[in-house]
C-alpha cells in the first residue's frame, strides 16, 4: 500500500537520504532500523511531508504522498506518532485524543474510536481529565500512539516508541503495537531497539548514512551475522 | 575594495571636503550636513541591524542620550570633544544594559528592551525637561556653521570607516556567522553574545556620537525630540531601502532618503512618512537588498544579456 | 485620607481591565504564530476610530458600534495578514523574527500616519447622554461607561475562552501554540491557524480601541502605548491563561495608579515600562515564560 521509490531527500543543502527505495503491504509490521542519524526519522517525515523529496515518488493507494501538504496526509491514512510522542502536554488526555480525530472524517466516529483507544488503553482512560505533562514517560507514549489511533488510520508510524523507556514498559508498548497491527492496522516501525522491532515484525528494512543496506524477514534479519554484529552485541 | 571604487570614494570625499568653501550657501552646506547625519545614523544602525541581524527599535534611544549627555557637558563648559565621547560612551553604557540579559536569549527579547528604553527615555526626558534647550548668548555670538559641517563630515567618514574594517576583519566575519546560523557559528568557537554585544556597542557609540554631533549643531530643539521613534525608524529605513548588510546602502539610503522627503514634502505635505513606511515594507519583504541588491542584480542580468549576445555571435560566425 | 487613594485605585483597575484586553490580543498572536506584532496598537487605535466615526456620523450608540468595529478589524486583520505576514511564515527562525519586528514597525508608523493624515492630531472622545454617569459605592465613584467597558472587557476574554476551550477549532489553536508539527500530523492546517490567530487578535485590538474610545480618548499617535502596555503585561508573568492575563492587566492598572498617587504622573507614565526593562534585565526567562519565548 506504501511504495517510497528512489527518493532523496535533503535538509537545505545537506543530503540525508539516497534513492531510499521500501514497501509496505497490508497488513504488515514492517520495521526500518538502523543506528542514530541513519535517516529513520527522516525518511518519516518525508512520508507525512513534514520534509519535501527532491525526487523520487511516495505512492500511498495510488496517491502520490509526495504533491501532497502535510496537514492532509492525515486524511488519506496515515497517522504518525512522531519521536518522543509530541503530545500537546498543556492540554487534557482526553483533549489530546480528540485532537486526533481532528480530520472532518474521524470526528464523526469520534465516541467510537475513544471507545476502541480506552480498550487498548485503559489507563488512558483513567486519567482521561488529567493533564497530559503530568503524565508518566510510558504513559505518554500511550498517549501519542492513542492520539495517532484517534483518525483511524490504515498505515500507523510510529518514531522510536521505544525511546527512553524503561525495559518493562517497553515490552508492554510493544505488546499493544502487535496487538493493533493484528486489529487491522498496517505499522511501519521506526527503532533503535533492533531485536524487539525484528521480533516483532514480519519485514524490515536496515538503514545506514541515508541509504536502505538491507531488507529481509524480521527472522532472518535476527540471524543474519553483520546485524547481529552491528545493532545486537 | 577595488581600484575604481578607491577612486571613486576618494573623489567623493574631496568634493564634500571643499563643499563648504566653494559653495558659500548656508542651506547647501545645511542640507549636505542633514545627509551627513543620516549616513552616520543609517551606517550605525545597520551594523547591528544589517550586519549583526539584530532588530533595533529602540536606536533614537541611543541617539538621544547622545544628545542630552554632549548639550548639558558642552553647555556647563567642557570641551566638545570630551563632550562628543561622554555621550557616545553613555550611550553604549545603555545599550550593554539592555543588550547583555537580552542578547543571552534568542527571539524579540533585544528588539522590545529597546523599544521599552527608547519610550522610556522619551516619556522621561519629555516630562522633565519640557522647555526648549537654547544655546546661551556667548555660544550664539560664536556659532559658525562651517566647523560643525565639518564635524559631521568627520563623523560620517569615522562611522563608515568604522564599518568597513570592523566587517572586513575576523571580527566581521563572526558577526554575520551568528546573524546567518548563532548555533552552527557557536559550534565552531564563535561566542555570539560577544559578537553580538560588540556590533551593538558600535552600532551604539556611533549613535551617541551622533547625537552630540546633533546637540552641538542645533541652536534650538526640545530635548525630548532626539528620542522619538521617528528617528529610529528613518534609520533602519535608510539602512534598508539602500541595502541592509552592506556599507554603500546606508549612505544611498541616507542620501535617497533626504532627496525623496524634499521632494515629497513639496509636492504632498506629510504623506513622506507614508510612502517611506510603505517603501520600506516592500523592500523587507521583497528586496532585502534594497537598491544596491536591485543594482548588483540589474548589473547580473545586464552582464547575462552581453554574454548570450556573444555566444550567439560566435555561433553564427562559426556556421 | 483614603478615599481619593481607593478612588485612584478604582480608577486603576477600570483601565487595567482594558490593558488586559489589549495584552490578550497581542499573545494570543504571539502565542501560535511567535510574530510579535508591535502594530498591535495602532490595530487598537484603528479600533476606537472605527467606533468614533459610526458613532459621530451615524449616530448609533458607542457601544453597539463594537459590531462594526469588529467587523471591520476582522477584514484589516485579514487583509494585513495575507498581504504582509503570510509571506514571513515560511522563513527560518532568526530571520523571521528580525522581519516580522521590522514590518510591524514599519507598519505602525505607515498606521499612525495615515491616521495622522486623515483624522488629523486631534485627539477624539466619545461623549454620550450617559457618559457622565457615575454611580457611586461607599463614596468611591465609577464611572458608568467605564464599568460597562470593563464588563464588556471581561465578557469578550470569557467568550474567547469558551471559544478556546470548547470548539475543535479553539481546540486546534491551542495544539499549535504547544507544537506545531504535531499539529500537523493531526491534519490541522497551520496556516489557516495562523490567520484565524491574527485576525482574531485584529478583532480584540478593535474591541479594546472601542472601549478605550468610549471611556476615554483616542489619537492617532497613541498605538506605540498601548502596544507597549500589552507587552508589559505579557510579561509580568508569561504567557498564561486568558483570565490570569486579564488579572495582570488590572494589576498593572492598579499599580500605575497607586504610582501616581504615592509619586507623581511622570513615574505613573513610566512604572510599567520600567518593570518591564527590570524584568527583563534581571529574569528574562519570566518573559513569556519560556527560555526562547
């Protein structure tokens, strides 16, 4: 459903990416990995069109992602939990999860998809009036993956979840990522934590200096000797 | 700067050097001295502003305290000179004291603290000496025209001087490393609360040198004047319409400025601040070169044109 | 004896409600789009001409022309917006400030003479059968206009803050004050945010000039003060709730009163800058509330 085509992409004159080329089907828990500056994030942004390419194609069914602005990216599918959660910490839980139905489209369904948010996160529920800065580190993340949820979205990314969490709560996180993708929603994960996210995934991606160096089942990527060299030792 | 621009500029000098003693005219030799004062005003708002890419809202405050500390010492019988420094350097005394705690944080911080200072300064010194400052009887009996032209001539050549070897040094180069990137310029070693701090000492003594020059010259004037935001506004509108960041473009500014205000005045009472104001908007959001970028881009495309004439000539002389 | 002090004070507070009014305009600008905008005042002033000339022309009362008036800054706000400021969005950081500072400067001084050219240096007031209306509690006079215009001060950030706080767009507004890529991502329109943001700030501007028209007077040279007093109270405690600001705007009333009665009208006139340079000279974080405002 996502096809990225030889894209490069730059920050003012500082090249970051290279003929970056990746698939995501139906489905699927695709990770992309890789260490710091890599251009995980990157690649992101230019998927949500925070970051322009300067060529190359990002097709999403059909829609060229790349002619479109970044507000309406969320309208055709896509919702990204970005690095850190981002979430709006001046305002309430539940404020913030309507703000994630913003889109004309979610806000009809907007009580259903609370409904659907509380149940993969009841403590989100609990704590629905609080106000999101008061909120835990992992309950934040929560937060932004439940904001993410709010549109209803067919392709969820998510930007290192994982980042600065402690290990428990990590495994708890990505407990609830499994759990979405097997609800329906299709997951491109973004990580530096390379054994949870091939665990978990069913494809990945290996990113290096702005270019993919290698795809492969998350199974064999786990095996695969200079993977485990590199990301595992 | 090139052989051609040498000459050019020495051949400008001698010329408002012999001024005064070719063309006896008072209002000749008043209006060059207003364009002097302009320049000065314009080339030291510009260096913080332009240079430094510092947004000064507050420089008549500056220009102003320059004035009040050079009229009140003259006048109580120090000698000009003495005079002329102790209100450059008070000046810079109030500039550091805005510019130190702003300058530490990014954002409108510097450009609203002198703005607050100048408005300060203005309502205070309006209330407090509200009577017309008028030159004693001695001081009118020996007023001459002549050497005051002269000062401000000196002032003018000192400020772009000034200008010019400050932006031409390493010091320079540091000074528009920080206005371009503050954090890349940090990372390499460039403090930029020194630099910054620096450009607005100048940008703040030449102001204040200025603002005695201005003391020194009128007879009569309400003290409160020199602090009106008016005087902030026409320099950075000089600065910009002639090209901000640039050492020609506050001279061209000053010098299109006083044509265009004689002009205007005649022809539409008022309305110069308009049209100033206006002008000015546009070149900020559309030629932030002002008339020296528009200039180097009308020579760019003139020198365009030529080259294609002859590439077309040697093509079909080829065939 | 205490009254003529409580009097000065009851004074104060009436026109601090409308400092209040004028601060709320200016960060509510600030706040989403970081342009401090220091036309701010003569948007203000714009205001109170807008209701002076309905009311002299057209006779209808003073405070009804706060409908025209606001319509009428809505569409200069909108206008000045996408002719000016909409241009500057895109900018990097550091130039973006240096020019909105500049063209807002620019702005002010193009605002305060076209005033100048057309209404001339006058100064104007609205006087009405009812203008000279006081009533008084315990000795203490109020001025019946001047109540009304602190009411309807009050009422105005109560609206606005219903407004913030219930509507999705309200709702959209604040996310993008706390983080604007985020914001993004949630499919909200930055840039329609941002006007929505200035013209709602023009508006204020024009209720507040209207009220100031109403109690008080209006020249076209007094945009730069009340740029200046809104500045002040943004500052005297970051950037806050609306309520809290309008709490602010009676203190800064109060204390410039209490000023001029314990100093004189010279200190009066500059307390609230004075404040304004200390706080910044000794706790420049208290600006704004952030480190990077």
């Amino acid at each position: 459903m996502l096809k990225i085509e030889e894209v490069d992409a730059y920050y003012g004159d500082l090249q970051a990416l290279w003929g970056i080329s990746m698939q995501v089907n139906e489905g699927e828990l695709v990770a992309l990995i890789g260490p710091n500056g890599a251009g995980k994030t990157t690649t992101l942004r230019v998927i949500t069109g925070l970051l322009k390419p300067a060529s190359g194609n990002i097709h999403f069914y059909g829609h060229n992602l790349d002619k479109v602005a970044a507000h309406k990216i969320v309208e055709l599918g896509i919702s990204q939990v970005p690095e850190g959660g981002k979430i709006f910490t001046g305002m309430s839980v539940l404020e913030n999860l309507e703000l994630g139905a913003f889109v004309a489209s979610a806000r009809k369904v907007k009580d259903q998809s609370l409904r659907w948010v509380y149940e993969i996160f009841p403590r989100l529920e609990e704590r629905k009036n609080q106000r999101a800065g008061t909120l835990s580190g992992g309950e934040r993340q929560m937060l932004a993956i439940g904001r993410a949820l709010m549109s209803k979205p067919r392709l969820l990314l998510l930007d290192e979840p994982s980042f600065g969490l402690a290990p428990l709560l990590v495994e708890q996180i990505f407990a609830m990522i499994t759990e979405i993708n097997r609800q329906g929603v299709t997951v491109l994960l973004v990580e530096q934590n390379v054994r949870a996210a091939l665990e978990l995934a069913h494809r990945a991606y290996v990113i290096e200096n702005g270019r993919i160096v290698g795809q492969g089942t998350g199974d064999a990527l786990l095996s695969f000797d200079s993977v485990r060299s590199a990301y595992l030792a | 700067m090139s052989r051609k621009q040498l000459a050019f500029s020495t051949i400008l000098i001698v010329i408002l050097a012999f001024l005064p003693l070719v063309l006896k005219r008072d209002n000749i030799i008043n209006l060059a001295l207003l364009v002097l004062l302009y320049v000065s005003l314009a080339s030291s708002w510009n260096i913080l502003g332009g240079y430094a890419g510092q947004a000064n809202l507050g420089h008549a405050a500056f220009f102003g305290v320059g004035t009040l500390a050079t009229r009140l010492l003259w006048l109580s019988g120090w000698n000009l000179f003495p005079s002329l420094l102790a209100g450059g350097l008070l000046a810079v005394a109030f500039a550091l004291l805005i510019g130190i705690p702003a300058f530490r944080l990014r954002g409108v911080y510097f450009a609203i603290g002198t703005l607050a200072l100048a408005q300060i300064l203005y309502i205070t010194v309006g209330n407090t000496l509200p009577m017309i400052s008028s030159l004693p009887a001695q001081n009118l009996a020996t007023y001459q025209l002549v050497p005051r032209y002269y000062i401000f001539l000196g002032l003018a050549l000192l400020t772009i001087g000034t200008a010019y070897f400050l932006v031409n040094s390493r010091l320079g180069l540091g000074i528009m490393a920080v206005r371009e990137e503050e954090d890349a310029a940090e990372s390499l070693g460039v403090s930029a609360l020194q630099h910054k701090l620096l450009a607005l000492s100048v940008s703040a003594f030449f102001a204040g040198l200025t603002g005695g020059a201005f003391a020194f010259y009128h007879v009569g004037y309400y003290p409160q004047l020199p602090f009106s935001p008016e005087w902030t506004f026409d320099s950075m509108m000089m600065a910009y319409i002639g090209g901000a960041g640039t050492i020609v473009g506050p001279i061209i500014g000053a010098v299109f400025f006083v044509v265009v205000r004689e002009f205007l005045v005649l022809k539409l009472a008022e309305m110069h601040l308009i049209v100033f104001g206006v002008l000015f908007i546009l070149v900020v959001l559309f030629l932030p070169g002002g008339l020296v970028g528009a200039w180097g881009q009308v020579q760019k495309a003139l020198a365009r044109r030529s080259r294609q004439k002859e590439i077309k000539l040697s093509l079909t002389r080829a065939s | 004896m205490l009254e003529p002090l409580v009097q000065n004070l009851a004074f104060g507070v009436l026109v601090g409600a409308l400092y209040g009014l004028a601060a709320v305009g200016l960060s509510l600008v600030f706040g989403v789009t970081k342009f401090l905008n220091v036309a701010h005042g003569e948007l203000l002033m714009f205001g109170g001409y807008a209701s002076f000339w309905v009311f002299t022309l057209l006779g209808v009362d003073p405070f009804l022309t706060l409908a025209s008036t606001i319509i009428f800054l809505l569409l200069i706000g909108l206008i000045l917006y996408k002719l000016l400021f909409a241009r500057m969005v895109k900018l990097t950081e550091s130039i973006k400030i240096q020019n909105t500072l500049l063209v807002g400067f620019g702005l002010s001084l193009v605002l305060q003479n076209l005033a100048l050219r057309l209404w001339t240096a006058d100064t104007r007031s609205i006087t009405t059968l009812y203008s000279g209306s006081v009533f008084t509690i315990l000795g203490v006079r109020f001025p019946i206009v001047r109540v009304a215009s602190l009411v309807i001060a009050l009422v105005t950030l109560l609206a606005l803050d219903l407004f913030l706080r219930r509507t999705y767009t309200g709702k959209a507004l604040r996310a993008t004050v706390e983080n604007w890529e985020a914001a993004t991502l949630m499919g909200i329109d930055i840039q329609r945010v941002y006007l929505l943001s200035f013209v709602l700030g023009a508006a204020l501007a024009g209720v507040a000039g209207c009220l100031v028209s109403v109690g008080y007077s209006i020249e076209p040279v007094m945009g730069l003060n009340w740029t200046l007093k809104g500045l002040i109270v943004m500052v005297l405690g970051g950037l806050g709730s609306i309520m809290g600001t309008f709490v602010r705007g009676l203190i800064l009333g109060v204390t410039e009163s209490a000023t001029g009665f314990f100093l004189s009208l010279t200190y009066r006139e500059v307390v609230g800058l004075v404040l304004f340079v200390l706080i910044l000279v000794f706790r420049p974080q208290g600006l704004f509330g952030t480190k990077e405002g």
